[in-house]
C-alpha cells in the first residue's frame, strides 16, 4: 500500500517517544513522520512483506532520519522489545471479498493479524505509561475497542474524520492506554482548518 490519508493522519496525530514501534510499517510513511515529529526518538517499523521492507529501506535510507529507523521483516507476534509509544494503519477487512492482489490483500485483510493479536502484542510490548494509535473505518471501531477493553486497555482519545461537514465520521483514530483517563473525543473535516493544522507540516 502507498501513502494514503490514513497514514498521513496517524503519523501526524499519533503520540511519540523515545523508542516507537510502527506495526505494519508498508513503505515506512508512519515510522518516517514520527521520526520527523519526535526528533530523538528511535524508531522500529516491522512487515512481513519483503517487498514492502525493501522500499520501506529504499524510504528510510533517502531521508535525514535513516540513523534512527529501523526497518525489520518480522511479524508481530514474534516480536521482542518494549517501546513508549506502539502505532499501526493496521489490516481491517474481516471475512470480506479480496482482490486478486496477494500483496494487497496481505495489507488489507486481517487474516495475517487479527485484531485480538494486535491489541494483545501492543499490550505486551508498551511500556506502562505508553500509548498505543491506531486507525481504522467507522464500522470496525467498535470490535477494535472491544478488543483493546478485553486485554487491559483504556481508550483514551479518539478522533473522528469525515470527508463532508455534518456527515458521520468515515475514519477514527484511536489511541489507548494501559490506566483509566479521561477520554477525549474530538471530529474533524479533511480540507477543514484542523485536518489542515495536523497535516501542515507533511505536505508540500
């Protein structure tokens, strides 16, 4: 998958620290913005995709952070190490048609990493006072809340991105936390003032 509004949404509102893991890294879009955004961080992207970790490397190695990226093939659930901050564009698609595309579907679907398995490694692998974004479509927040309820997370701020003012959000953003906070909600218009504040600093 390329750069997409999804991406560059999670990568711009995402929380950082000084070690972030980006799960599902695909050409290295989010681990780059945070690299950008959090200028000591040290930044690990994984994918089981050889040739999403080829151009992921190709991305990193033509930027000023190529000495804090780290770009692995390895899935997550094999994965060791405890990071600040956890951020995945992660595959959404649950028992819907595929494309003829293998690579897409990897990318896409979420038979190589269900959403229980994702909450569950992100749990483990997130420091205490961490936090943990994701992004997902309007009709898969809810099993994705459930999940990150059913291992010990907390929600706790959530944006919502509609693509026409007064219509419901199609995107939200989420992040969760490992103790009880307040949650903070707030919606967003793209090309609105506040889609464009968050964006600003990525876009030419």
């Amino acid at each position: 998958m390329k750069v997409g509004m999804d991406g560059v949404l999670l990568g711009a509102w995402a929380k950082g620290g000084r070690r972030i893991l980006d799960i599902g890294t695909g050409t290295g879009l989010i681990a780059l913005m945070m690299a950008q955004r959090y200028v000591e961080a040290e930044v690990v992207g994984i994918d089981i995709d050889e040739g999403a970790v080829v151009q992921a490397n190709e991305n990193v190695i033509a930027s000023p952070f190529k000495e804090r990226i780290h770009i692995l093939k390895e899935a997550v659930q094999q994965h060791k190490g405890i990071y600040d901050a956890i951020v995945s564009n992660p595959p959404y698609f649950c028992d819907a048609l595929k494309a003829p595309d293998q690579q897409r579907n990897m990318a896409r679907h979420t038979d190589t990493l269900s959403y229980a398995e994702l909450m569950q490694k992100a749990h483990e692998l997130l420091t205490d006072q961490g936090e943990f974004s994701v992004v997902v479509p309007f009709d898969y927040r809810q099993q994705m809340e459930d999940e990150a309820t059913f291992v010990g997370f907390f929600p706790h701020r959530v944006l919502g991105v509609r693509t026409v003012p007064g219509k419901p959000a199609k995107r939200y953003l989420l992040s969760f936390v490992k103790h009880p906070i307040e949650k903070n909600f707030q919606v967003i218009t793209i090309d609105d003032m506040d889609y464009k504040a968050l964006t600003q600093d990525f876009y030419l």
